[in-house]
C-alpha cells in the first residue's frame, strides 16, 4: 500500500491533525467516491441508451429494421435483446456485466462479445459506441474525487460535478458523515 504522511508538532492544533489525518485516509482509501463515479457511469449509460447515443448513432438501415421487425425486436438501435444494455446498466446481476471497486480504481464494461463490433464499427456497419466516455465525464469523475480526499460537504461535492449522486453504501455524503 501507499505510504502517505505528514508530521508536525504545533501545540493546541488537533481539529488540524484531524483533517490532515482525514486527507490521508480518503487519499488512500477511493472506495467509497468510486462507487459514485461508478453509478454516474451506469448512469450515463441508461443515458446513452435511452437517447440512442444522445443522438449520435447513425440510423438503422431500412433492411436492419424489417428484419429486426421479422425477429419480433424492437427499432431501437443497440437493443434487439437488451443483452447489452442489461450488461452496462443492470448491475452485477446481468449478464456479461463487469464491475470492480477497490481502493485505488473502478473497472466497468461488458463482456458481451458484440459489443467491441458496435463500439468500433466494421466495414459493413457504423461504429455505434455503446460505451461513450468524454471528457467532462472525466473532469466531473476528477473533481469528486478532489472534493472527496478535501473533505467537502455533499453541497460542496455536489458544485465540484458530483450532483445528488449519493457515495456507496446508502451514504449520501461521501466522508461517511450523513
């Protein structure tokens, strides 16, 4: 693990020990801002879903949607089966889903094999990315996890980019404080 450390010694200072203190343990200890970040990304999924890549995705060509009509599927673009949107925004439960917090990173995706197909496209189909990461995204993720390790309170979290989205295990603060 990290080594992380500051030492002093200041006379009738000890709400400063207590920060300093709080810093390195939310500094070595992401888990519980990850688990926002990852339901702002299962979040931005159902987003992108629902918004058929918030309005990006090229259109399903006539010949895809009578047969999609033949099959009984839905028009909707990427959700014939609903496989792979089950597996970006259902939770551990669905199938093919792909979830893991720890203290340092947040891994989240699919294993759905078609999935690569649609996020890169092929030579006889348009790239219809079902994954859409941008760089908001990231600077919204980065700037919670600053308000995290600094300690700010759910309204200050929430004017860094992390909005209402409540910090894992029912906590709607991320310190484990309300």
């Amino acid at each position: 693990m990290s080594s992380f450390g500051i030492e002093y010694e200041i006379h009738g200072v000890p709400a400063m020990h207590h920060m300093l203190v709080g810093f390195r343990d939310r500094a070595l200890n992401g888990a519980p801002v990850l688990a926002a970040v990852l339901g702002d990304m299962r979040r931005l999924e159902i987003e992108l879903f629902e918004t058929e890549g918030r309005g990006e995705w090229p259109e399903l060509s006539q010949t895809t949607i009578e047969r999609k009509a033949q099959q009984g599927y839905p028009a909707k673009i990427l959700q014939a089966t609903e496989a792979l949107y089950d597996s970006l925004s259902g939770g551990l439960a669905a199938i093919g889903h792909v979830e893991r917090i720890t203290e340092e990173e947040v891994v989240y995706g699919t294993t759905i094999p078609w999935a690569r197909y649609h996020q890169e496209g092929t030579s006889r189909m348009p790239a219809r990315p079902p994954v859409d990461v941008r760089e908001e995204d990231v600077r919204r993720w980065s700037k919670m996890v600053h308000a995290y390790v600094f300690g700010l309170d759910a309204g200050e979290v929430a004017a860094a980019g992390g909005g209402g989205i409540p910090f894992g295990m029912g906590l709607t603060d991320p310190f484990g404080v309300g």
